[in-house]
C-alpha cells in the first residue's frame, strides 16, 4: 500500500526557475504514473460510460481516479495508492468511511428489507431531529439535493402562485432547469453590470422559456435584490440562496446580509430559501441557519446528511407545508424516505453529527489553520485560508472574496497545482480546483492533518520560488 509519492520531484530545468504551468506539467507526469490502473479503466469505461464516469464532474485533469475502497478517513484507488480523504465525496463524507454507527444501521435494516414506498418509524424520527436542529417544523425526504432544491422552487411557486425566483449570479444549486442559471458564467460572456447581472444558461437543453422566469442577484449586494424585487413587482415567489456560499470557494455572507434578504423578501411576499445542501451538517449540527441565527422560509439538505447513502431532505414552516400536506403541492418519488437512507441518516442524526463529533473537527481544523497561514506568510502567496466547521479552502486571492465576479478574476492554476501535489503525496482533495473546498470528517486524526499541512508546506515553498523568480505567469 502507497500513502505517498515522496520522492524529491523531478528537477525542471526551464531557464531559471520552474513556472506554475512547470510545476503542473511535472505533477501532471507523477500523477499519471502513478495510476496505470486508473487509466486502463478509464480507457475501457469510455466504450460503455459516457465520457468514461457516472457523472459529468468525475471528468478530471489529467484524468479521473477510479476508488476501490474507504475506511475511516482514507480511499484507496485501484492502483493501491491510499489518500488522506480531504474530497469527502463533494461534500457528503462527514461521517467518513464505513463508520461503525452507519454499518450498523445499514446492514441492520438490508435485512429488514430495502424498500417499501411507505413510511417508515425512521422518518419520524429523523424528521423531528432536523425540525430541532433547524428550527423549522415540517420536512419531506427526496434522493439528492437536485430533488431537494427542485421541490423548494415548486413548493414557493405553488404557495405565492407566482413564476419568478431569484437565485445568486455563481450558485450552484443542482441540475433542474430553474436553477441551471448563472452558475459558472464565463468572462467570456456578457455577464452585465455587476450589481444586475444577466442571466445565462448554465448548461444546453435548459429551455430560455425557462431561464427567463430566474432573475439573478449579487452574492453581498442587497440592493442588488431590491432592484429585482422592484423590478419585477409582485411577480417574485421567492429567492433561493446558500447562506454561505461553497460552489466559490467558501463565500461569508457579510455581516447583515441574510437578515436583509429575510426582512426584504418578507416586505414584497416573497419566500426565502436556504439551500443547505452543501452546508447543512458540515458547518455545524443545524446548519448555517443555525450558526449564523437567520431561519428562512425553507431549508434543503442532502449530501452529508445520508453518512453515504443517498438521501435529500427539504424542511419548511407549517404554512408552506399545509400545501404539501393538503396536495395542493404533491411532493413525491419513489424512493423519498427509503429506510435504508433513513436508517443512515438517523444514525448520522444521534450518532455522527454529534457535539463530541463536532469539537473534534473544530480541534483539527484549528490545527491546520496556523500552520497553513504560516505557510502562505513565509513564502508571499497572494492567497487566504477560508474554513468553517469540516470545511476549508485556500482562496488564491489576496483579499477575501465577496461573490463571483470577485471569485472569477482569481487564478485558477494555484489550485490545480495545489490539488496535484496533494494528490502526489497522499491526500485526495476535491478536484476542480478553486470551486471546491476539502473536507473533515468525525474519523480524521492529527496524523491526516498534519500530512495535509506538511504538503500544503511543500507546496508553497514551491510556489513561492515561482513567484520570487516573476516566473508565475507561465
Ligand atoms: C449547494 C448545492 N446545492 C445542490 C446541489 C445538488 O446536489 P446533488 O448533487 O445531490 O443533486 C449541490 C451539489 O453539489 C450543491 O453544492
């Protein structure tokens, strides 16, 4: 079994110092030779998967890694290499790999039976841990936060009876058509005036009859919404927003900011909707709703929420709910509340995302933020580290960021690079560079985050040569 690569890196003789393109191209090399099997199966794969993965984000530079297994904290690929899990499955690894707590419920219930499409004493019992845990009282189940954020846009225009929402300009929040609305928009494209953005499809087969019934706000700028809101009087069912933003990096909301949108959203009879997918039970046990004290009208959850299995949840107060509860709006789906996701997220609930599990993420996470601001100081990165609860990222920036055209001028390469080299020495992060950010888990220790912090160390004595040498810009 290999943890790591950690021979000294090839010496790259380009004039002077290596450039950060140097650097990835050599990264690049060591990661490929180190993953004959990895490519041999993507080869194959690509005659029956489409693009070779199960999904179109499992595309990475300079190619995808096909995992074998995972235990507590680390995977191991189907070379034999064994990471550091940092990816935590785009977020939905809180309760790292085959946890005891979520084993036993698992296998318990497979041999209860897997599927019924009634409900079950689980469901009850998970629905009132989130309606403690998030302040809102009544919940449905779906199978992914797609289904999530797609019932919380139905459920606020079946409720005001009214076709527009508001989303925010960067936001990811799923792949329905309402939402499938400037998400990553490029420089390239004509984004208007920062605080009116225009709305862009963020992906074809997303019909403009659509789009155009999702109007686009600023991350931080109320006045941005207010222009919207006055635009579009009386037409606005409600606005869909992550109260933290994590498809950027990691985003705060300014201080006010929330409570703004709450009380002006409230004044036009518009909704407010919290889409906690990635949030939810990573920033804390209720969520950001609770951490940063601002309730909205919904709240959608998926991801960690499972401990790994698939499960989505959208939680709402009782006047929302009568329409569901009536049919009026009819929240459905086969698998909604299947007991073994329910089995799983219950265990989560009362066994995982508990305060022992949560002061022992803070504790790690205090133990990298030191060392990697130490790190970023001693070699002059133009870069700041950003975390919260079992996520962080390093934001290549010298300034925090404060929404997405701030977050588009930043230099994507530092994470490629960053991402790479984690890899080469044993720690998986996310890939796709600067959007994503890492994440802990109840069953990391010291030694994982000491590796990671040891590698971030390499990393930006590296990077800081490149920056000494003005050779950075390739
Ligand atoms: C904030 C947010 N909302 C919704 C989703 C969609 O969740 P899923 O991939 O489970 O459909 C994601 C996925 O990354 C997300 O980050």
């Amino acid at each position: 079994m290999v943890l790591d690569d950690t021979a000294a890196p090839t010496a790259i003789h380009v004039n002077a110092a290596p450039t950060v393109d140097n650097l990835i191209e050599e990264h690049e090399r060591r990661f490929v030779a180190r993953q004959p099997n990895s490519r041999a199966l993507h080869a194959r794969a690509r005659s029956s998967l489409a693009g070779g993965v199960t999904s179109s984000w499992q595309i990475t530079r300079p190619q995808p890694v096909f995992i074998a297994r995972g235990h507590g904290s680390r995977i191991l690929d189907v070379d034999g290499n064994e990471y550091v899990d940092f990816h935590g499955g785009y977020g939905a690894g809180l309760a790292g790999h085959a946890h005891p707590a979520i084993v036993e419920a698992v296998t318990r219930q497979v041999r209860l039976g897997t599927h019924f499409a009634q409900p079950s004493e689980d469901a009850v019992v998970v629905a009132e841990l989130l309606a403690h845990r998030f302040g809102l009282p009544l919940w449905r189940f779906t199978n992914s936060g797609t289904e999530a954020t797609m019932d919380a846009v139905h459920l606020m225009r079946a409720v005001t009876g009214r076709e527009l929402i508001v989303k925010i300009e960067g936001c990811y929040h799923g792949h329905h058509d309402s939402v499938q609305v400037s998400v990553t928009p490029g420089e390239d494209e004509d984004l208007g005036d920062a605080g009116h953005p225009i709305g862009r499809a963020a992906s074809s087969g997303i019909p403009e009859a659509i789009t155009s019934l999702t109007l686009v706000a600023t991350f931080n700028d109320l006045q941005s919404v207010v222009r919207l809101l006055d635009e579009n009087s009386g037409q606005i069912a409600g606005m869909i927003v992550e109260p933290i933003m994590m498809n950027a990096g990691i985003v705060h909301p300014d201080a006010g900011y929330l409570e703004g949108l709450r009380s002006l959203l409230r004044q036009h009879d518009a909704l407010l909707c919290f889409d906690e997918v990635k949030t939810g039970l990573t920033v804390g046990p209720g969520g950001a709703t609770r951490l940063l004290g601002v309730t909205p009208d919904i709240v959608c959850l998926a991801k960690s929420l499972g401990g790994g299995l698939i499960t989505g949840a959208v939680g709402a107060t009782d006047e929302l709910m009568a329409h569901v509860a009536s049919g009026d709006y009819e929240m459905v789906g086969t698998f909604n509340g299947n007991p073994l996701s329910m089995a799983a997220t219950r265990a989560v609930l009362e066994e995982v995302a508990t305060d022992g599990g949560y002061e022992r993420i803070a504790a790690l996470r205090a133990r990298i933020e030191a060392p990697l601001g130490a790190s970023i100081e001693r070699h002059g990165l133009p870069a700041h580290l950003v975390s919260i609860g079992a996520k962080g990222c390093v934001t290549f920036a010298s300034s925090p960021v404060r929404n997405y055209r701030e977050f588009l001028r930043v230099d994507d390469r530092f994470n490629h690079l960053h991402w790479l080299a984690q890899h080469n020495r044993g720690v998986f992060l996310p890939p796709w560079g600067k959007t994503e950010q890492w994440m802990l888990s109840v069953q990391h220790d010291e030694g994982d985050v000491d590796r990671f912090v040891d590698n971030f160390e390499q990393f930006a004595a590296a990077v800081g040569d490149t920056l000494r040498a003005g050779s950075n810009l390739g």
